[in-house]
C-alpha cells in the first residue's frame, strides 16, 4: 500500500492551481501564434495581454512593463548585466552588490564579469545590512558608470522580510538601480513595484500556482531596459525574442489573479497552521533552532534546525515519513549542501537545516502528520546520541 503523502514544500514549487489549470485547457484549444496578424493569433495575442494586464496588477505595475521569460532564472540573466539602454543611448553598470543571502540565480551575478559582483553582508538576524550596504556604495568609484544593487524581498530558505524600500533609497542616493527579487514574496504579501521604489522586479508562475518554465521580468518604465539576453523575432517588444510559451503565461496570468484574492485571510489561516507546528517542535524538541522566528517572516516558512541531525539524512528520514519538504533551495538540480544563508547570517556551516513551506491547500491533518514524523525522529536522533 502507497505511503499516504503530505506535500510541505510550497517554497520550491506550488502544486498547480485550480484557475491555472482551467486557463490552460482553454488556451490549448486556440491554434494560433501570437506573431500572427490573422483571426487565430488576435486571439492568441489577446491572450497574452490578458495575462500580461493581471501579472502586471499582481505587483503594482503597468501591464507594458511585464516581459515573460521562461522563469526567475532567466529574468535575473536578463537584467543583471552591464550593458543597458536610456532611450537608445548605451548606458553602462559598473558593479552589481548582491545580499550574502541571495539565491544562486542571483549570486552568481547574471552577465556581470564574476570581478564586478560584490557581496553585501548580512546581520546575524538575516537581515541585509544596510550600514554596510551604505559603506560599498560611497567607496566605489563613481567614474566607471552606474551601480545595481540586488535583493530579495522574501528569502526562499527562512521566510525572513527584507528592508527592500531602504535598500532601494540608499541605491538611489548613489545613483543606482535596485532589482528585487519578489518569487517568493508574491502571494504571500502585498507587492507593490512603486511602494518598493524598485526599479525591477524578478517573479516566477510556479510559486503561487501557476505552470512551471514561465515567470517575468516587471520594470518600473521602459526607458531604462538591460540589453536583451535572447535577441531574434522581436517578441515581448524586442525584450525577448521567441515564440511565446502560450498556455503557460496564460496559466501564469489566471494563477496572478487568484492568488490576490483574499490574501489576508489565506495568510492568517496559514500562520495559524504555522505556529501551531512550530509550538509542536518546540514541545517534542525543545533544543530545536527555528531560523528567523524573531523577526518578520512570511507567514509560511519555517526553517529549523534540529541539532546533530544533517539535512540530507533529515530529508530522506521525513520523506520516508511521507512528508515532503526542503533542505533550504529546491534550485539546485537535486543537491544537499550547506547552506550559505545561515553560514551569511553567521551560523557553523556544517549546521544542517530544513525547510517546511505551507500553502493554501495545507490542512491541521497535514500538520499533524508532520509533528507525528518530526517527533518520531527527534526521538530517534535522541535515541541513537545515547547509545553512541
């Protein structure tokens, strides 16, 4: 008989959304290419704008300032460079400052020149270090061009808010461009490219119950644009050339409007579920170290610790369990490392960590089930420490 499963990793993927789904059938059934200027793709085009127009309010913007990628990894390819337009006139970034705790789409700098990514610490709580942040940017020099500071509102591991309209104001102050990386924030709270001061805004469809292989890259204005990553047919306005992945921006646009539909209550039942769990570790293990629990938080992440446990035994112990969950990034082509955000935040790097992530569709039944399992293998780390 198949394990019962219990699905808590709603931070690496979110299960396919009901609204998504339907707006993807639907979209299958139209044969035409978007390029087309017949009856078939007017109607594959206004598809896309559709979708276009609710990602767009999703975040605040203005549906002409949404270009659709393949995903969070290519939008960060795509805008983290040094080559970028005013108008039509060459513009050049002379340095990219990523935060310690930046997902690896972002540390690794995009198109800059590895010698061009400066890293921005973090303070022990997770929190980018603004003081800090202030001190690189007044040190650069300011004759080799503008400088991009990148940061992520919500972190993919701990759940942890970032300061990111302080980060932005300390950019601008220098003369520079901030982009954020929203994927995990969108859904969870409200996003608002003004109210942020960001000047670019990173999501992904798979986050929030959409389709995977899609997400976009949000501008504030098209005045200012990086140089194109992929360049050929002209699509997205010449952002992104290539046929469009029709049935899956389509999905990713239904997915935006249901996930701003009553955001505050999913998200209470959600922190209620939440705290519920975390009060049970607590309870069967009371040395157990739950990551970022002192300072703001989305309501759905819990990242712990449970000491002398490793993240890869703890992973496979709970998904024999039958509880799906995460050790930190799920972007990692299946491996189990040590964790740079807790290593950032100072923390022993071989200190092990998981990640369990709720969704609307989690229930009290799932949590139960994860304590049930969470015990069960505190109580046998515990078991094995005294007979060692």
């Amino acid at each position: 008989m198949a394990l019962n499963r219990t699905y808590l990793d709603w931070n690496a993927t979110a299960p396919l959304s009901a609204p998504a789904r339907a707006a993807m059938l639907d979209a299958l059934q139209l044969p035409g290419n978007a390029s087309s200027v017949h009856g078939e793709g007017r109607a594959a085009r206004a598809a896309i704008d559709k979708a276009r127009r609710q990602v767009a309010a999703l975040v605040g913007a203005e549906p002409p300032h949404v270009t659709f990628v393949s995903g969070a990894t290519e939008a960060a390819n795509h805008v983290l460079t040094p080559d970028f337009r005013m108008g039509r006139a060459p513009l050049a970034m002379s340095r990219v400052y990523v935060s310690a705790i930046e997902h690896p789409a972002i540390r690794e700098g995009g198109r800059f020149d590895p010698a061009r990514v400066t890293e921005v610490p973090v303070t022990p709580a997770g929190i980018v270090d603004l003081s800090a942040l202030e001190a690189l940017l007044a040190e650069r020099d300011r004759s080799v061009g503008m400088p991009m500071v990148a940061v992520m509102l919500v972190n993919n591991e701990t759940g942890i808010v970032q300061p990111v309209a302080d980060v932005a104001a300390i950019a601008h102050a220098h003369g520079g461009l901030t982009v954020v990386d929203a994927v995990q924030a969108v859904g969870r709270i409200p996003v608002d490219i003004n109210a942020l001061d960001a000047d670019f805004l990173i999501l992904s469809s798979h986050k929030i119950g959409g389709p995977k292989g899609v997400g976009a890259l949000v501008s504030r204005g098209e005045v200012l644009m990086p140089k194109p990553l992929i360049r050929g047919g002209g699509q997205e306005k010449g952002h992104r050339s290539g046929t469009e992945n029709f049935h899956a921006i389509v999905g990713f646009g239904a997915a935006a409007q249901a996930v701003r539909e009553n955001l505050h209550d999913r998200n209470a039942k959600i922190e209620e579920l939440r705290n519920r769990l975390e009060a049970g570790m607590r309870h069967a293990a009371p040395d157990a170290i739950i990551h970022g629990e002192g300072v703001l938080r989305v309501a759905n992440t819990c990242f712990f610790t449970l000491p002398g446990l490793k993240s890869e035994t703890g992973q496979i112990a709970f998904d024999l369990e039958g509880i799906a969950l995460s050790a930190g990034s799920a972007c990692s082509a299946g491996k189990v490392g040590e964790s740079h955000v807790l290593t950032a935040m100072g923390h022993d790097p071989k200190l092990g960590a998981l990640r369990i992530s709720l969704g609307v569709d989690t229930t009290e039944d799932d949590i139960a089930r994860a304590l049930a399992a969470f015990t069960k293998i505190a109580g046998r780390r515990k078991s094995a420490g005294e007979a060692a």
